[in-house]
C-alpha cells in the first residue's frame, strides 16, 4: 500500500507533526492529508504546496553567524587578510545574505562557496 501522510501544522501552516496512516489510522479525523512525506526543517504547508523559504533562511543565518562574522566581524583576523581575501569574505556575506533574491527561490537555491 502507498503511504498515505497525515500531518498536524499550526494555525501558519508550520508543520508539527506527520504519521504514515499504516502507523496511526487513528488520526485521520482530526489531522490534515498530504500526498507526501513533509520535508524536515522549519517548512510550511501553504496552499498544499511546502514553502521551503524558512529552512533557507535558518541556513543562511547558520552560516553567517558561524562562518562569516566570526571573520568580519574580527579586527584582528580582518586586518591578517589581504584584499583580495576580504572581497572574497565580503562577497561571500553578500552572496548568502541575496539567497532569498535568487530566481527559483526557494526551491532552487544555489549556495555560494566559502573562499
């Protein structure tokens, strides 16, 4: 049998929850049917179709604030570079920060490669 997906998302269509109908066949009253397993990650249900902008974005954050400041935002490993490395880290920022500016998003996102 096909797995036939029920979820339970929150009044912004967040997703909370999902069972395989197999696993609960008691749910089917009370949670909502989708023809997919939810993808993991921050993502919302909207208009049947998942929004994956909000997983994006809390990768990008999670790079910035891991990767990227920890060097900018550095006077010390900031003054070590030499130009050319600090327009690469600089670009980098920029990259991450214009990922929600990409055509596709958010469903095709081409991430930028850390120099």
């Amino acid at each position: 049998m096909d797995e036939v997906w029920f979820l339970y998302v929150d009044q912004d269509g967040y997703f909370m929850g999902g069972f395989d109908n197999d696993q609960h066949p008691d749910i089917q009253d009370t949670w909502v049917r989708i023809d997919e397993q939810p993808p993991h990650g921050a993502a919302r249900l909207v208009d049947g179709v998942w929004d994956m902008s909000e997983p994006h974005r809390m990768k990008r954050d999670y790079l910035l604030e891991t990767e990227v400041d920890p060097i900018v935002s550095n006077p010390l490993r900031w003054a070590d570079m030499t130009t050319a490395e600090q327009n690469a880290w600089s670009q980098y920022r920029t990259d991450l920060l214009n990922i929600t500016d990409q055509t596709g998003f958010p469903h095709n996102v081409t991430w930028p490669t850390k120099p």
